[in-house]
DNA sequence: AACATTTTAAAACAAGTGTTTAATTACAGG
DNA sequence: CCTGTAATTAAACACTTGTTTTAAAATGTT
C-alpha cells in the first residue's frame, strides 16, 4: 500500500464532493474530514478553496483536452466530409478514457464541468477559456465543417441548446440513473447515458434549418 | 401608486435573485435589502428561506400549470395523432403569457426551474410533483402517444434531455441574446428563442430508437 | 549529528448564515 | 376612545463558513 500524498487526497475526497453536492454545497471541512487530513492544510497546498475547485477540474482537463484534441484533428486529416455525429462521436473516446484515469472519471468530470457552468459567476468559465480555449475553438471549427448548410448564427444557437443538453444532464446523472433504476429497472451507466444523448443531440444539431 | 404589502416585496425581490444568482448564494439578508423589508419578515411571513422558495416558484406554477393543462386537453380532445411538435407548441403561449404575468416571466420562471433541479437535494423536485404533478402526468401521456415507436424509458431520458436544453437556455438567455446581437448583429427575443429551440428539441425527442 | 525547510496540527479569527426573541408600532372592530 | 390582533423592528442567538495564526512535528540536506 503506497502512501498518498495529502495534496491528493484532498484532491479525490473534493471531486467526488463537488461533483455529488455542487461546489457552494460543499464545505472544506467536510472535504479535509473525508479525507482524513487537517483543514488548514487545503489553504496551505491550494491558496483558497476557489483555486481548490480549479484544480480538481485542472487534473481533468489536462488529460481529457489533448485527447479530444487529437481526436478532432484525426477526422480533419482523414475525412473530407465530415459528420455531425462523427464530431460527437470525437469525445466518446477522450470521455471514457478518464475512467482509467480515475474511478468513474466520466462521470465525475461531466458532473464538474456541469456545476461549474451553473453554479459559478464566471471565473470557472474563464479559467477553462483562458488554459484549453483552444480545443474548443477546434470544435468550433469542426462542427462548422459538418454543418455547411447552416449559418454562423443558426450553428451558435444549436451547440449552445446541445452544452445545455449535455451540462444539465451530466450534473444531474446521478440522480436521474437512480430515478431510471427505481421506475424502469434499468440499469444505467455513465456510458450508456452518452451513448444516448448522442443520437439526440446530433439530431438536434443537424436538423434543417 | 398603490402600496405593495410586505410578502410581495419579498416575493418580487427573492425571484429575481434566486434567478440571478441561485437558491444558495441568495441570502435573507440580500432579499430583505434588495426589497427595503426587515430581515425577520421573511421568517414571520413564509416561515423558512425553504418555504420561501417553494413560494417563489408557486406563485408561477399556480398560473403555469392549469395554462399548460389546458393547452394539453386540447390537442388531446381535437386530434387524433399529434406528432411531437405539436405537444411542444402547447408549452409556448403558458409559458409567454407569463411576461404578461411579470416582467420578464418567462425567463424568471424557466431560470428558477434549472436552478431548482440542479440544486436542491430533492425537496422541491418533491414539492413540484405532490402539487402539480397531474400536469405533469397529463404531458408524459401526451408525449407517449405522440410518440409510439419509444419505450417509457427512451421518453424518461429524451425528456429530461430536453429539460436540460430548455432550461440551461434560458437560465442563459439573456447572456446569449446579448452575444447573438454582438457576433451576428442578430435581434432576438425570448419568443424568438423559443421558436428556435422547439425544432431542435423535437428533432431529438423523435429520433429513431 | 545539527540545521533548514516543508508539512502538519490545534486553535482562534472575522464574517456571514438562518432563525428566534422580545419589544414596539399599526390598525382593525367594538 | 380602548382593546386585541397583526405586522414590523432591532437585537441577539447559535451555528457554519473560509482563512490565519502559531506552534509542533516531519522531512531533507550538509
């Protein structure tokens, strides 16, 4: 058993907090109890609690925004027509491959990335424009290429209905798996939930104008 | 000028800030300011900040729901298939009737709908179904027969994708109107967007399985 | 070994939270 | 008028929040 450093563990008891509870929700003494480390030593390895949630979505960001963005860039050299569920298709990949990163890291960083577009003033969403703005111009890019036939306009109103679609979904999964469970009996998972969004949201995207 | 009594200011002054700025970050204390009432009115007159949200939001569902009930028998008494876009064109005139209602009531309303399920831990989610949920029951009716070829299931998920669009649009839309009028010098308002976004959300609820 | 640096620990801090209390004012009906 | 209910007010309450402080312990370096 190898010893983890304090700054992870409070990394990992955070995560899942904020993920499960929201951000305003979750206090640092309910993280550094969870985690089994003293209060102050968040302040001491962090700053503040607002660099705390920012490096919690820092570890994810920095694995999940090279794949996608090399992910994005294979279908621009390889295909000369692109698809709208191609590009949708792009970030299944990078998604899932953060559950080898960590345990249930799809879940947990879709739910992050949620709460933090609902829950924050702005400062999250600079943060993640101002460190990884470029892959998401390259997506902006791409899925202008599967959409010629619509509009600059039409195109920025249709990803801002699909971030809505995606964002809401994913800060609520947990709850809306265990309502499917009770009600359907059905077995969900983080993967079968993206698997079926997809086909809606590509849908929606490509519907005509 | 007629005199406003204490509980409405309250009200006027909570919705706004719950709609801006969350259930959680809105103190007492910045609702009694903002509305130029003593800070224990609150408490004398709805007896808890929870029940005070509860009010927020009934004060529009009391005018919402029995709109929305109707506009729903309606196609249900005159039609004999009612495709999806129909079922969500019942949604549009209740819930732009509530401008007429409040300032900005469409907005308002949608915006303490996001907020209330992605952040409560589920007391309002409750609250909403023990007071409106024959509504409630009355639209999922309505979806299902507009939709045959999709199991209970498929419809539970496609709604609550839907859900996310809407609101985490509209929680939005004054954010994206003002960008939409920046980026393409395009002049839309809230009935517009809700042209715009009935397409797309219908375009996915009735994808193919 | 001794020194220097990094990390942990307990406690207190200042500010903010929802709620309650107790006293005062407003305003009815008799 | 007076009386009793309703409404408002200022103050305090008990509690939680993020952050700081100060000292001790652990760790690394020479």
């Amino acid at each position: 058993m190898q010893k983890i450093d304090t700054k992870t563990k409070i990394l990992n008891a955070a995560e899942q907090l904020f993920a499960e509870r929201g951000f305003a929700d979750t206090s640092l003494r309910l993280i550094t109890s969870q985690a089994e480390v003293n209060l102050a030593s968040v302040n001491y390895h962090f700053g503040s609690k607002k660099e705390l949630i920012q490096a919690v979505l820092a570890r994810y960001l920095d694995v999940f925004s090279p794949a996608l963005e090399l992910s994005l860039q294979n279908i621009i050299d390889n295909k000369d027509r692109i698809s709208q569920i191609e590009v949708f298709n792009c970030l299944v990949e990078p998604l899932l491959s953060l559950d080898a990163f960590r345990h249930q890291g799809t879940t947990m960083f879709l739910s992050l990335l949620g709460r933090g577009y609902v829950e924050s003033q702005g400062h999250l969403r600079w943060y993640i424009m101002t460190n990884y703005g470029n892959v998401v111009a390259t997506f902006n890019h791409v899925v202008r290429e599967a959409n010629p036939h619509l509009s600059k306009e039409e195109i920025f109103w249709r990803l801002h209905f699909t971030l809505g679609t995606v964002v809401f979904t994913m800060a609520s999964s947990k709850a809306l798996i265990e309502i499917a469970k009770a009600d359907f009996n059905a077995d969900v998972n983080i993967e079968g939930l993206i698997h079926r969004v997809i086909p809606f949201i590509a849908a929606g995207v490509s519907s005509p104008a």
